[in-house]
C-alpha cells in the first residue's frame, strides 16, 4: 500500500494562537470552503498579477565546473504577489528548473523568457506564473548552471544540474547564499517565502525534478515530473543496445549558453570519457541514476506520462514508480495514450484543475480530498480516460506466457505451456517494430511472431513486463527486441505522426492573468487518431553481450546459445475480447535502437523463451481469457498500423525543438 497522508493547513507546532495567526498569514483571505468543509478547498486569484514582484537573484551552487576560481551561481528568477510581501504573508513556491529558457523554449509554442531593459523578466515560458501567482503562490523559474545567464557548465543530469536546482531550494529555505547579481557581493534573502517548494517540468525539467527530490532535500514537498528521465544511462542505452548515435556531450554542447561552450571543454571530454559508446555502465551513469537514490525521497510525486513515448520511453516511468512504491512514497499518476507530449496539450481542463488542487493540498495544506480520490488516470481511447484506485491495480499478478511452434516457420502460438524447437530469424536493420506487426500472420526473415487466439474476455496488462529469450548467434555481435501487440482494430491517438498524439489549432484559451508582455493564452490542441489493425503494446531491447551483465558487453562466440532477460517499458492496456495478443522477437528495431556492427542469424530456443506479463487477474486471467479460444487465423492482408514511415530520432529530452 502507498503512504497515503491526509494533510490539514500547514503549520508550525506552536502555541494556538500562534498558530492562527499563522494561518491567516498562510491562506489568501478570500480562499473558498467548500460546502460543510471547515477550512478552505481551494485558493483563488486575490492578487495582481500585473502588479507582481518581478525580480531575479543568482544563487550559489558551491560548485566551480567551469573553472574560473568562483562559484558557479545560478540565475533565478522569481515573480511573486506583491500583497502578500506587503501583508508580511510568506508564500510557496512553484519551480520550474530548466536548461531550455534561452536555447529551445519551453512548452509547445517554444516559449522563452524575455526580459527588460533592466534585466527583470517580462514572459515567464508557460502559465505557471500567470495561474498561480494570482492565487498566493510564487514562480521560480531557475536557469540549469551553463544555460541562459547562469554561470557553470551542463552536465547533463549529473552534480551540477541537479546542484544548481537543489541549492535553489536550499535558498528558499535559508540554507544557501545568493545575490542580487551575477558578480557582485550584494545578498538577497528569501523572506517572502515559507520554503515549501513544488518542482514541476516536462522531459529534461522534470527529470531535475526527480533528480532533485532523489538527494532528499528538506523544503521540497512535492514534484510534478511530465515525461521525465529516472536515469540517464536508459536514455541512451538499454541493457547495452544503442538508443542514439550520439552520448551525453552531444547534448551539452546543445543547450550551452555561448559563454559555457567557450569555457567548459574539460566538462564536455568529462562526458566523452564517462560515456563510451559500448554501452558500458559506468561511474558516470551511477551519478545520474536518481532510482537508486529513491529511498531519499520525501516529496510527493505526481507523474505524467505518455504510454507511447518514444523519446523518453516508458521504462523511466516505470522502475521510477516501483522504486518509489517500494519505499512508501505518496503518488498519483497519469498516463497517456500520446507521445512526448505535455497534459496541458492533451487533457488542458482537467489537468489545469487536477494540478491546481494538487498544489493546494501538497504546499498550502488544504484538505481538499485528493489523496483520498483514485490514485492513476488511463487514457483507453483518445480522450476517454478511466480511474484506478492504485496502479497498478490490486490482484495484478504475474503470467508466465510461452512461444510455441506453428504451422509455419516463424509463425507460432503464445500460450502457458511451454513451447519446443527452435525458430530462426535474421536481423534487418530496415525493419521496424511496424514492419513486423504488419506481417505477423506471414513468415518473413526478420523477425518470429507467436500469437494467441482471438481472446474471449478482455486482458488488462499493467506495469512492467519482460521476456527472456535464449537465442544463438551467427556472428560476433547482436541486438534483439522484444514486443508486445494487441492485434485487432482500433482508434488511438498517431503518437508516430507530427505532434505525437496531438494537432496544433489556431484557437486560443486563457489560463491565468496576463500582461502586456506575457500572455496566458495557448493554442488550442485536439487529438489526432489513427485506425489501426495493431497496437504496440510495450516494447524493449538489448545487446545479448550483456547476457551475463547488464552493466558490461562481451564479443559473443557464433553457434552458442546465451539466455537474456529484456525489460519491456510500463503500460496499461487492454486487449479487448475478439483482439489477440502477440509477442514478437527480432533484431534491430528502426529508429529506435541502432543495428550491431554485424548482421547475425539468430536462432531462438522456444523450451527456454517466455514472456512475464503483468495482468490484472494473473494467469488465471489469461487462462480464462484463452480458454476456448479459436486458433489464430492469419489475416489474408497486410495489418495497418500507426505509420510504416520511419519516425524521427530525437537525441534530446525535450523532442524536436
């Protein structure tokens, strides 16, 4: 069971007089109660966001990355209610720490800060600001040490990335120095501030955010990772396989600020050396993994994620959520059926609303009942969402599902008996996960494909799988992939097309109070669907070098069989009844991992391969769910999926831009 906390309006333990005074300090004045309620639901906008305090501090990280002999500060920017300061009322605090202010943008219209003739911020990206700054809250906006006006140097998830942000929250809570500029000696204190801290961002933000809330720092009560990484070495390899033909020094250089390129080579051959292209876990790795760290954890943890993500995949989403399962930390999830995409352009309503009440439980304290209400949001269909009480869901349990021969070679059946004999398959590095669910009814070269029948109940899988296979090679080197499909029609959102599950209108809705200079309204979004014959399900892959280890590689000798595990992403899907339920193995999957330097037959030993698949219901669900079933009837045409185009490889967190 997950910590679940029941929260009142937060106060120090004090004498109850002082403690009422400090609670009219901490709630805005007109703050609503709802019916019968005996304090306030929901904060409400009270303050001027035109006549907002607007001012940036840079603050010291204790770090010297870039080697000039001073520490490295980090630029903050800060717009708070200005009637609060003046009433002496002392705020929280909603931070967005980010390497994209100036070098990218933030959000889907690419938003950057802008700033004045004096250097105080103008647009804020985003409509953290504009939403809850009116309604008793501050936005911090922190430029990533090397990024925008920062001092320092990227180093992509590592000390000074995570550094930087953590002693920006040390300073909200008196712990850290900073200054009123970026040289001089003048301090600044956060007075107007009780500390209580909220972390929220998408992709590279967010994965600050985890990284952040991993050392345990004390004042960070709750974050909001969307899309977020849990350790970097998954983003660019798994168990071995190649996910990008380039390493964490590519992206340094990428979001640098000029000044940080010029000065921080030492940092970026750092990054080379710490990273080789073996795939080969390294210290570097182990510095970037926050899920090892997750028994620090103290905050809250909201996480958004979309379950076809194929930047930041699914499996940060998922060994995040059971490391902190595992050490009882409060959560609540939403997942997707998009993309790379943020909830504010797939559910805007809802999650403004969600994310709201969140806020005001987790930093203001209102007992506003959402740690009591369901823990996951699931999108089954676009726009058709369902709850979860937890996730995944109670009597989820583990079925062992094993390949057997068929009829034809490399066409088999998938079912709890184990199989016998061998199939054969040879890697093509021209075909993708696509090509071989298209053609899982046909015998074709590149890849073996086992099928139950058309299911005669639904099977809801939720969580992680994996499969392991023993497979012989050919030659020196291999990869494999590993993939689960629901094969039968359906309308879901094109996560392969432009925008990943979204399209971009020209409409506008406000979210907040604006000014001349930063607006808070958004393009309007709406789902783009696709009619498919398949769905990917979840998905995973590996160098079978690190059959022995997940951590190191070894050349493989041809004509010896080696057993490997696959992990396959997190997801929650259900196979409707009449879909059937596939597992396909093969080599090389396109454009989403990189092909070996050899091209190997590999030989598949069925007695030893099986797929462990959480399923709501367990074997028993699966039994039930097969029983009687009619053998599978190869379809007499090719299955349409989302795109048989290649999809374009994003070598940063954030996507394209």
């Amino acid at each position: 069971m997950p910590k679940r906390t029941r929260f009142t309006i937060w106060r120090p333990l004090a004498t109850t007089a002082a403690a009422a005074l400090m609670a009219m300090f901490l709630v805005p004045t007109t703050a609503q109660a709802g019916p019968g309620a005996s304090g306030p639901q929901e904060s409400t906008p009270v303050y001027s966001y035109d006549n907002a305090v607007r001012e940036a501090v840079w603050v010291d990280t204790g770090l010297d990355l870039d080697g000039d002999g001073s520490h490295d500060r980090v630029a903050t920017d800060i717009v708070r209610p200005r009637e609060a300061a003046a009433e002496g009322r002392k705020v929280p605090v909603v931070m967005d720490a980010s390497p994209y202010y100036s070098c990218c943008g933030r959000g889907n219209e690419s938003q950057r800060k802008t700033y004045d003739a004096s250097g105080n911020l103008v647009q804020a990206p985003l409509y953290y600001d504009n939403y809850f700054v009116p309604r008793g809250y501050a936005f911090v906006g922190v430029d990533l040490a090397g990024t925008n006006r920062s001092d320092g140097c990227v180093d992509v998830g590592g000390r000074s990335d995570i550094l930087s942000a953590k002693a920006v929250v040390d300073w909200l809570n008196g712990r850290a120095k900073a200054y009123t500029t970026r040289t001089g000696t003048t301090t600044a204190k956060a007075t107007w501030t009780n500390g209580r801290t909220g972390m929220i961002g998408k992709s590279w933000d967010g994965t600050i955010a985890n990284g952040v809330a991993a050392t345990g720092v004390k004042g960070l009560k709750t974050i909001v990772p969307i899309s977020a990484i849990s350790s970097w070495y998954d983003y660019y390899f798994q168990q071995g396989a190649p996910l990008y033909d380039s390493g964490p020094d590519w992206l340094s250089d990428y979001v640098d600020s000029p000044d940080a390129r010029a000065r921080c080579g030492p940092v970026q051959q750092m990054l080379v050396d710490g990273a080789p292209r073996t795939g080969d876990w390294t210290p570097l790795w182990t510095e970037r993994d926050y899920v090892k760290d997750a028994r620090k954890v103290k905050a809250s943890v909201f996480a958004i994620h979309g379950m076809q993500d194929l930047n930041v995949r699914m499996k940060h989403l998922g060994q995040w959520w059971d490391a902190l399962a595992k050490n009882g930390v409060e959560r609540k999830i939403w997942l997707s059926q998009t993309g790379h995409v943020d909830p504010f352009d797939f559910r805007r309503a809802d999650w403004v609303k969600t994310l709201h009440r969140w806020f005001d439980h987790e930093l203001l304290g209102y007992d506003n009942g959402i740690d009591r209400e369901p823990m996951a949001d699931i999108e089954r269909h676009p726009d058709q969402w369902v709850t979860s009480a937890l996730w995944p869901p109670r009597g989820t349990g583990t079925a062992t599902l094993r390949p057997a021969k068929g009829t034809e070679a490399g066409v088999g059946t998938l079912g709890l008996r184990r199989g016998k004999g061998t199939e054969t398959f040879t890697d093509d590095p021209q075909r993708s996960e696509t090509d071989w669910a298209t053609r899982i009814d046909a015998p074709t070269p590149d890849k073996v494909g086992f099928t139950t029948g058309p299911l005669t109940r639904d099977l809801r899988l939720s969580g992680s799988s994996e499969v392991t296979v023993t497979a012989t090679p050919s030659t020196s080197t291999a990869h494999l992939s590993a993939v689960l499909v629901d094969l039968g029609p359906d309308t879901i959102r094109d996560y392969a097309a432009s925008g990943e599950g979204i399209t971009t209108l020209t409409d506008r809705t406000c979210w907040g109070a604006s000014t001349s200079g930063d607006s808070a309204c958004f393009k309007e979004t709406k789902a783009r669907t696709a009619d498919v014959d398949h769905t990917v399900v979840s998905r995973g892959w590996a160098d079978l070098g690190n059959h022995a280890s997940d951590r190191q590689g070894v050349p493989l000798t041809p004509g010896k069989a080696y057993t490997i595990t696959l992990d396959l992403a997190a997801t929650d899907h259900v196979v409707p009844a009449g879909h059937r339920l596939a597992l396909i193995v093969a080599g090389t999957d396109k454009d989403l991992i990189d092909p070996p330097s050899t091209r190997p037959t590999l030989t598949l030993d069925l007695s030893r391969t099986k797929a462990r698949v959480p399923l709501v219901g367990g074997a028993g669900a699966f039994a039930r769910a097969t029983a009687g079933a009619p053998s599978a009837a190869p379809a007499a045409e090719p299955l349409d999926g989302v795109t048989s185009a290649p999809r374009p490889a994003h070598r940063i967190p954030e996507g394209a831009r």
